[in-house]
C-alpha cells in the first residue's frame, strides 16, 4: 500500500493540538491515522473525517462481534468494589436529585405506547440481578452489584419497533447517549432500581440507571429521564466529543 502524504511542516498547531489528543485515547498518530483511513491530512477536517471513517469502521466491526447470547463475566459478592467508585462529568458535590415520587421516564420515537412511567411501574415487573466489572476509559474498573428490570421486557411493554436501529438515552443532569439495538435486547442490560440490594444511591444515578456490562462506563447512563426508539443517529455527550460510539468493553 502506497504510504499517503503526511506533510509535517505543514501540519498547523491546530493538528498538533489534535494529534496529542488521539496520543491520549491511546488511539493512533496522524501517520497511523493517514495509513489507516488513506487520507491525505492537511488540514484539520481532514483528520476528523479520517478519524470518523476509522471509527465508523471498528463501530461496524464490533457491532458483527457482538453476540446476543455472549454474556459478560458475574462475580462472586466477595469480589464486589467497597467503596464502589463515583464518576461524571462534574463533581460529586454537584450531582442533581429528584424526588422518586415525583420521577417520570418519558417514552418516544418508534413505540406504540407514549405514556411515562413511574418507578412504582418498574418495581411490579421481574427483577434481574448481576455482580458485573464497570470499565471507565479514565483508567479504572469496579465490580458492582445491580438489579433492575431489563431493558428488552421494558421495550416490549411499550411496543417498541424492535427492528429500530437505536435507543437514546437522555438524563436529567443534561447527560446523554445510545446504544445499538442488538444491545438494548442482550439479557445482561438491565434497568437499575438496586445497588447493592437497596435503592439505587445519588451517587450512581437514582433513581434509575441503565446498567450495560457489555459497554464502557460512558455509555452506561444515570439519572436517566427519558428514553427514544429511533432509526436516526442519536450520539451522546461523550460520543460527540470523539469517543467511540461503540464503546464496547
Ligand atoms: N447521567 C450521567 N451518566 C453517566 C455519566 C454522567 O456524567 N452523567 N458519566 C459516565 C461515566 S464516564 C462513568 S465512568 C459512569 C460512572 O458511574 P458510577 O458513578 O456509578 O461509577 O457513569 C456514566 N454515566
Ligand atoms: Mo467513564
């Protein structure tokens, strides 16, 4: 393969800029990137397209890994991480609480039924339980322990088009993300109501989260608010950021 051009004299601070970034994701360097995607990269659109095409690609190729029936691994309780930690993109002497009386999740897009439910709703269907390692791309994992109702029985309670490509998530602390709908159906992608077999804490997304151990840690949403079955590209706060939207663990 011809090496494309790469004219580092060129290459203005914004690129460099850029580059230290990809350096820090532990992705690739401009050189690496022009290879990958065949690009000449002289301005900064270009990498970003390159950049897009290259995650464009591992996106579809970890969708064709992924397996409905490919479990993530369960631990034992002895294993669980105390104390389990915090993350997000603020401080834990911001995080915004709602009263759970109160608390509604709104239903969109491609589903039959649009009505919004209230955790009483969720507490009367069947619970599901995991002990499962939370992986942060900042460089730390947890083992936690979750029970919720899965997001495959809520999604067909609601009548959900589950040939729809996505489902979009949105937060009350203005977080959001998405995830492919072969995910939304795996066993293990619950809706969380417990941490630790009592009600889920401030700290880690009450009332409600959504608990994907076949994810990264960004793309597994706290204080969720509301929830979109869609076709069209939904993004998320990270993902949009560049991060990968995959995001598989
Ligand atoms: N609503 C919301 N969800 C979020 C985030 C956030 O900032 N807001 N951060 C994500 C990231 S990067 C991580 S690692 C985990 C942290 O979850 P924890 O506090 O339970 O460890 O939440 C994810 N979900
Ligand atoms: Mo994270």
């Amino acid at each position: 393969m011809k090496r494309p051009d790469l004219d580092r004299a060129a290459i203005a601070p914004e690129l460099r800029r850029l580059e230290r970034r990809l350096m820090l994701k532990g992705m690739v360097s401009l050189g690496g990137l022009a290879m990958l995607s065949g690009c000449v990269l002289d301005d900064e659109p270009a990498v970003e397209r390159a950049l897009a095409r290259v995650m464009n690609f591992t996106d579809r190729a970890q969708a064709l890994l992924f397996s409905r029936h490919r479990l993530a691994r369960e631990f034992d309780a002895s294993r669980i991480t105390r104390p389990f930690p915090f993350n997000a993109y603020y401080g834990q002497d911001e995080v915004r609480t709602v009263d759970p009386a109160q608390w509604r999740l709104e239903v969109s897009g491609l589903v039959t039924d649009t009505r919004p439910w209230s955790l009483a709703r969720f507490r009367a269907l069947p619970q599901k339980r995991q002990i499962t390692r939370h992986i942060c791309v900042e460089g730390w994992s947890a083992i936690g322990c979750w029970s919720g109702v899965p997001l495959s029985v809520f999604l067909q309670h609601v009548g959900a088009d589950l040939r729809a490509k996505y489902v979009d998530f949105h937060c009350f602390d203005d977080y959001s993300t998405s995830i492919d709908m072969a995910t939304a159906l795996h066993p293990q992608t619950i809706m969380v109501l417990d941490f630790d077999d009592a009600a889920l804490p401030a700290a880690y997304g009450a009332p409600m989260k959504v608990r994907i151990p076949t994810k990264l840690g960004y793309k597994n949403p706290k204080y969720l608010a509301a929830i979109t079955v869609t076709n069209r590209f939904p993004g998320g706060y990270w993902e949009d950021q560049g991060y990968d939207w995959f995001g598989g663990s």
